[in-house]
C-alpha cells in the first residue's frame, strides 16, 4: 500500500513538472515571418514559403502547437520609399524576423529599420561592407572570404599572371588582398573594366593584346552570357583559355554555346545536393508552386540559385534560434512610434550561436554576424554538365580524380608523345587553306581529333607526322623487318601508331594493341550501274500475287452473290411497265450479264445503270463499293511510287555471286589486311578471290587508286576495303556504292611497342571516349558534317508489294457484309411469302418460290394472286388457270435469257 502511494506521489510531481516545463517554454501559437522580394525573384520566395511550412512539421517543434506563416511583400530594387513601407506593414503584423530584400540600396533602408525596432534582419546577398549591425546577419560568404578562396585555388593552379575582368566599381573589392599579396607572390596582374557605354569586345581585344590566357571575370550574373559571347567573338573561348568565374550562380545560366569549345571555365559552388534538406525542398516544391498557382515552376529547377539555398537554410537557423530562446511575446510595432521589440537582441543572439547543417553544409557565425564556416565546390563546365573537380574547406584545397583532367600543369611541361599516322581520308588529311602551317597544325581529320582528345585526358602532348613509306605495315621477309608504321613503332621512330589500322595476328605478334576506337569490317566498293530497270508489267507491282488472285476471286464471288441474292428477295421482282396496271408478270434486272456488269463497273470507278432495289441487294453493292474505295486507294498510291522509283540491277549482290562470275575483275591493296584476310581463310569463296588475285597481279591498287579505277572502270572493277573508308566515299561520291554486307569483323586499335606504359592508360580513356559519346560525335563529324551528306537525297528506300497483311482487312470485311446480305435476303424472302399466303399453305408457297429461284434461266415470274389458294392447293392467278397458263407461257417465252 505504501509502494502504490508512492507512486502516484511520483507520477503527480512529475505531471506537475512537465506543466511547469511548458508554461516556462511556452512559444506563441502563429509565428510570422517577414518576406520582402521582387517580382522576379519566384524561385527564392517559393523557397522561403515551403522552408517556412515545413517548420510545423519539424522535429523541433513537435511537442509544441505552433503556426508558422509566411508574410510575403512585394518590393522594387531601386525603391528605398516602397520598402520602408512594406516592412512597416510587415511591423504592423507581428513578425519576428525579416528576410531580404536583395539588392543593396534598400536593403540598406530595411537593416535602419530594423535596426531601429529591434527586429531580426537576415540576409542571404553578396555584401561588401566589412561590418554588420547588432541586428543584422548573412549567410553569403564575405568578399573577404571569397577573396581568400580564389588565392588558394590560383596557388594551386600556379598562375604567375593573369587579368582581372570585372563590371562594378565596388566589385574591385573582391581583390584588395590580391593587391596586396601580389607583391610577396609576385603575380603579374592585369586589370579591365566592363562598362555599359562601351562595347565588351573592344575591351576583350585589348585583353587579347595582352596575350594573357588566365582571367578572372568578376561581373553581374545577368551580363555573365553576354560576356561570354562577345569574348567568344574576338577568340578568347578557345581551348588556350582558362576562366575562374567569381559568380556562383554559374550553372543556373544557359552556357550551352560555350560548352563544347573546350574552354576551361572555373566556378565555385555551395549547394550540397546529396544532402538530407535539398531532398525535402525537392519533394515540396511542385506541391506548393500548384498550391501557389505557379504552374510554370512545377518542376524544380535544374540548379538552384545560391541565394534560394541561403534563404532555405536561414529560416532554419531562425527557427533553432527560437526555440533555443524557449518563451517569447510578438507584438504589433507601429512605425510612428519608437517602441523596439523587446526579444529581437535575444534572438539575433541566438542565431549567432547556432552551429547546423543545410543544403550549404555547415552554417555557423562570427560575433559580427557573418557566417564563417564554408566548404565550397570547385565545378568546371563540361559539354553535358559539370564536374567537381575538389573542394575548399577550411582554408584548404583538396583535390580530387577529375582535377588533373581540367588544371594540367603548363603545356610545355607535359611529356611529348610520338604519333605516326598515314595520309587516309577522312582519319588524316593534310590541311589545303593554308600552306604556311607547320606541326600538328597542318593535319586536320578523325584522328588529330582522336589524339588531341587523349592528350587532354591523359596530359601529354602530341607531335604528329606521316608514315615514311606510306604502308601501314607488314613483315619483308627480305629484309627481315617490318615496314610502314608498325616498322616506325617498332624502331622507336614513333610511339603509337594511329590511323585506320586493322588489328590482326601478325601485328599482334610484335607491337601491342589498345581497345579499338572504331569497328569496321572488309566490304565491296563498287560504280552503280547507270542502266535502269523498267517492265511492261510495272502496273501489278503494286499488289503481290496472292492479292490479285483474291481480288479475281472476290470480284466473281460478289457479282454471283449478288445475281443470286436478287433471285431470292422479292423486292427485285418489279413491273418492268408501271404504267400498264393489268400486266401480271414481274422481271428482276440482276441477271448474271447484269450482276457482273454492277460490279465490274464499281471497280473501275465508273458506275453502271443497274441499280438494286431490295435492302439485301443494296447493302451488297454498299461492302463492295467500301471494298473498291480501299483497294483502288491503295493501288493508287503504291502504283505511283513504283512508277516514279526505279529499280538499279547490280550484276552481283553478294561476294559468293562476285566470285562466280567472270566478267568483272575486283582488287584489293597488296599485302594488306583485306588481302592477307583471304590468303588466310579456309572458305572457298574466298580462297578463289585469292587465287583470282594471285593470277592477275594488275588488280592490286592503294586505296586512292582502288577508288579511282572503281570510278574509272564503269562497272568492270570491283574494290575489297574497310567499311569505314567505304561509308566516307558513298557520302561524297554518289556514283560509288557499297555493295554487300561485311565479310568479317575487325578493329581499327592504336598501335603501342610491347611492354609500353602507354597501352592501359589509351584503352581506359578510349573506353571513356566511348561511353561519353565523344568517338560517335567524332565520326559524325568528318563523315557526314564535313562535306558528307551529299547523296542523302538521291538515295531512296525499298518498294514493298502490298500484300494479305496489308489489305487483308477489307476481304473480312465484305465477307462480313456479304453474309449479312444474304441473311437479309432471306429475311425478306420468307417476309413476303407469309405475307402473301395463309398460314397453312405457307410450306408450299415457300417451297414453290424456292424451286423458281433456283431456276436462274428466268428472269420473268408471273404475279400471285391476292385470292384465297384453293383446296387443292394449286397456285391461284388472276383469272381462269386454264385461261391464263397457256397467255403466261408465251409471255414468259420473251423473257427468257440463254
């Protein structure tokens, strides 16, 4: 008993407790926060207000029944009056704290404000004032910070000169220390300034004299693009030139026009998008841009701009600040009036003492109120995106795999790699402009580009020249060497060897080989024939043969459906004289001559003067006219392709029927890869093209003269070569074609001595090269973009017969309608006859009109009569049946067709 009135002792002293902890920190239940931004500024302020809302959902505030509300104003950059009064406005409803405006002529008016009222201000801009209010605090990294940043990354890019670009009179600011360390760091720097009254480019040409190839471009972001192309324009975005781009906001612009020119452009960055906070404004923000009704801003941006992050991330310190002070009181500040919020000192104070985490990592401050601790990205533009090449935290650079790749040491001190090539459209080519050029200036082509690409990602440079002999190699017996480029590898006259050099066992055998760059495989080039192939019957090509034959069979089937359908539904038997009521003989129309003339008329597009008459009859004539409709269409429009395309007849489609003949000689290069491929095999198709070679020596050619006696030969000359050299031909010469398909597969590789260091380091940035895409976009390049293309009009695709697949639907289709014609028919033949005859002499009656269908000679009946059958049950006319039978015999004697 004792134990149980302790406890509840305890339980009432601890209830009593948890009271007392909430009366103590107890926090107003609606929180206002201040928002003043421009119209323009929507992704900044959708931030504020989903960082805002989420604070009631906040594990901060769980045990706690607080609103949070965002009080949004609209401010304009330029008008201090307009902002003065929509932070009294914000006063007026009982804000705690006030964030923004952004740009620096009225933020300066709201921070006297708040200054004046003791109302937090925070702030997420670039400033370049040294100190802050008591009030007053800013997530954006200093100017003095920022200054200390670029110092650190020059040191390790070791520039000794470079030139500073920069708009704004205040921006110069950024680089008082540079100044001042210049002289201990002996830097040579040079200074431009943009100026709206003077065209960018007249200062980039002067930067351009200066030959200064590393520059600092500290301006606007909203003149970064423009810079950027008037720069572009006097030739300052080449691959020569390196930019540290002081604006972190560098992403969020459209710099597609400068990400391919391999320019090297810097930018820092302090969005962490792996962390826990830009994933929840991630999922918030298409749920609030709809709430909002900002339909445009649905989808999240690509990348944030860097103060909508900061924003993001203030409202957190503020709110960690508020809860540390535990209890407070809002209460309205009139402007008139000089009456200071009592909790403002305290909750600045707190915040100066928050040490967290957001989007921009770790967010702690000074006793000034500037933020202090920073860990920056360095991101370089690529052709898709970016890369993160390291990061300065601390007061330190740390560099990371992708940071050689962007910051090579100077050009003239990376180590020099030997190419030997050969003169082989389009992989080499000696550059025609300009005779003056000399080194790897005068090559132009698929592989100066392919080993400039390597040189980049591997840091070496090149020296490019021809192969001596211009042989790609083989092994002379005599000799008892190796000649071509295999031979200037193997006697260290080269280091690799690049160029469409088909690997193969032989070569494998004395130099080493890295993935290939390129697969290809021997194909036959050949002239097209000029002769054109024409037929007589041109006219059935349209239609496979099965197609006509159900079309024959259809047409015949149709006209006898409908001859006999016409026999069995009476509404077909008519007066042929209307006007003569005594008549007694009734004649159908759709007789067999008929039936088929309505049908075949339909066909043909012209019409007959046979019309049905009976609902049966007419829903026939109806399915076939929608069967002609779709067959003539169809015959229509493929009859004209086939009569505009005409087909070119190539004396051999495959290598097995150029084998077989005899009339057209085929060559290839003596001793290359392509022949060393059928002196080799064991295919007897092939090794008769070997034996064909070996006894007419004259159709071994080079590769150029292959081509030109293909061309010159008029169709009595075939060329056995890669694939590749074909495909670049047939783009530019439309009289030449490829003939077959590949005979073989093979690798055009880059050839390194064995043993070479050089080897692993090749394949790995060739496979890179691929996976990036970068090996497609080269062999678009100079195979089709430069000078290709040019027979793509000329070329046609294959004429394809149209066949059951095809127009199989329409044949179901008149069949459907076919069956349900006849239904009809009997529908209205079993109709009229009991509607004609009493119900007991119905079998009879129906029997009889049966047995006369069936008679399809006659195409003339006489009329029943109306009166009542007799017993007998002998057919009633008007008139005696001995009167009238022997006047119907002869009347019916004149409708008979034979």
């Amino acid at each position: 008993m004792l134990l149980y009135f302790n406890n509840k002792i305890l339980i009432s002293f601890v209830t009593i407790f948890v009271i007392i902890i909430n009366i103590i920190e107890c926090l107003p239940s609606v929180i206002r926060i201040g928002g003043l931004f421009t119209v323009e500024q929507e992704e900044q302020e959708l931030a504020f207000r989903i960082a805002i809302s989420q604070l009631g959902n906040s594990a901060l505030f769980s045990h706690q029944s607080v609103t949070f509300v965002a009080q949004v104003e609209r401010v304009d950059n330029f008008d201090s009056f307009l902002a003065q009064q929509k932070v009294c406005s914000l006063l007026r409803n009982g804000v705690v704290a006030i964030f923004g405006p952004q740009n620096s002529i009225p933020s300066m008016h709201v921070q006297s404000i708040c200054e004046t009222f003791e109302i937090p201000h925070i702030e997420t801009r670039l400033d370049y004032e040294s100190h802050r209010t008591d009030l007053s605090i800013n997530l954006y990294p200093h100017p003095s910070l920022l200054s200390r940043v670029y110092m650190d990354i020059i040191k390790q890019w070791e520039w000794q000169s470079f030139a500073i670009v920069y708009d704004r009179n205040d921006g110069i600011i950024h680089f008082k220390e540079f100044f001042e360390k210049s002289m201990n760091h002996t830097w040579n720097i040079k200074v431009f300034q943009l100026k709206d009254d003077i065209p960018f480019r007249d200062i980039f040409w002067k930067l351009k004299e200066s030959k200064e190839r590393n520059i600092i471009l500290d301006v606007r972001k909203e003149a970064i693009v423009e810079v950027f192309n008037q720069a572009q324009q006097v030739g300052l975005i080449t691959e020569e030139y390196s930019y540290l781009v002081t604006c972190m906001d560098l992403l969020t612009l459209d710099l597609e026009d400068f990400r391919h020119s391999r320019t090297n452009i810097t930018s820092l960055r302090i969005v962490d998008e792996n962390s826990l906070e830009f994933s929840n404004l991630i999922e918030e923000w298409h749920i609030y841009a709809n709430r909002l009704g900002k339909r445009h801003m649905l989808r999240a941006p690509e990348y944030f701009n860097t103060d909508t992050v900061l924003i993001y991330d203030a409202v957190k310190v503020l709110a960690v600040a508020l809860k540390e002070l535990h209890t407070f009181e809002v209460q309205p500040i009139d402007c008139n009036e000089e009456r200071p919020w009592p909790h403002g000192s305290s909750v600045i104070n707190y915040m100066r003492q928050v040490h967290t985490e957001g989007i921009s990592r770790v967010i702690q401050f000074d006793d000034l109120g500037l933020r202090t601790a920073f860990t920056f990205d360095i991101v370089c533009l690529t052709h898709d995106g970016y890369d993160i090449t390291g990061q300065w935290g601390y007061g330190k650079v740390t560099k990371n795999e992708l940071w050689s790749k962007h910051f090579a040491k100077s050009v003239l001190e990376l180590p020099i790699v030997r190419v030997t090539t050969s003169n082989s459209p389009p992989f080499t080519m000696i550059f025609q402009n300009k005779k003056s050029m000399s080194g790897n200036k005068q090559y132009e082509g698929y592989v100066p580009d392919l080993v400039n690409e390597l040189a980049k990602m591997l840091n070496f440079r090149v020296e490019i020249h021809l192969v001596k002999d211009k042989q790609y190699g083989k092994y002379v017996p005599e000799k008892g060497t190796w000649n071509g480029m295999i031979g200037e590898v193997l006697n260290d006259d080269a280091d690799i060897a690049v160029a469409d050099l088909a690997v193969n066992s032989d070569r494998e055998k004395v130099v080493d080989f890295t993935l290939p760059f390129m697969s290809t495989g021997i194909s036959i080039l050949y002239k097209k024939p000029i002769t054109k192939e024409t037929s007589l019957w041109s006219f059935l090509s349209p239609f496979s043969t099965i197609v006509w034959i159900y079309m024959l069979g259809t047409f015949i089937g149709v006209s006898v459906l409908l001859f006999l359908t016409g026999r069995f539904t009476p509404y077909e038997w008519c007066n042929p004289h209307p006007c003569r009521q005594d008549d007694k003989v009734l004649e159908n129309v759709l007789n067999v001559r008929n039936s088929f003339w309505c049908t075949i008329g339909s066909l043909m597009q012209q019409g007959s003067d046979v019309a049905p008459k009976a609902l049966s009859t007419r829903v026939i004539i109806a399915i076939w006219y929608f069967f002609t409709l779709i067959i003539i269409s169809s015959y229509t429009a493929n009859l004209a392709a086939f009569l505009t395309v005409e087909s070119i007849p190539y004396p051999f489609e495959n290598v097995e029927q150029l084998a077989a003949q005899t009339k057209i000689k085929y060559g290839a290069t003596n001793g290359g890869a392509t022949h060393r491929f059928f002196t080799d095999s064991n295919i007897s198709t092939y090794r008769k093209i070997a034996d064909f070679m070996g006894k007419n020596p004259d159709v071994f050619m080079g590769g150029l003269a292959g081509r030109e006696r293909v061309e010159a030969d008029e169709g009595k000359y075939a060329y056995f070569m890669e694939a590749a050299p074909i495909e670049y031909i047939v783009e530019r010469q439309c009289n030449l074609t490829q003939v077959g398909g590949l005979l073989d597969n093979k690798g055009y590789a880059i050839a390194t001595r064995k043993g070479s260091p050089l080897r692993n380091p090749l394949s790995q940035a060739i496979l890179k090269l691929q996976e990036d895409g970068v090996l497609y976009q080269l062999k678009e390049r100079w195979w089709k973009q430069k000078g290709g293309g040019q027979c793509i009009a000329k070329s046609s695709s294959s004429l394809t017969e149209l066949g059951l697949k095809n127009l199989g639907g329409v044949f179901l289709v008149l069949v459907g309608g076919s069956i349900v014609a006849v239904l009809m028919a009997l529908c209205e033949f079993v109709y009229k006859v009991k509607k004609e005859v009493k119900e007991e002499n119905f079998a009879i009656e129906l029997m009889d009109d049966i047995k006369f269908a069936m008679r399809c000679q006659i195409s003339s009946k006489p009329t029943r009569s109306k009166s009542k059958r007799s017993l007998t049950g002998s057919r009633s006319f008007t008139g005696s049946r001995s009167e009238s039978t022997p006047k119907l015999n002869s009347q019916l004697s004149g409708y008979y067709y034979n």
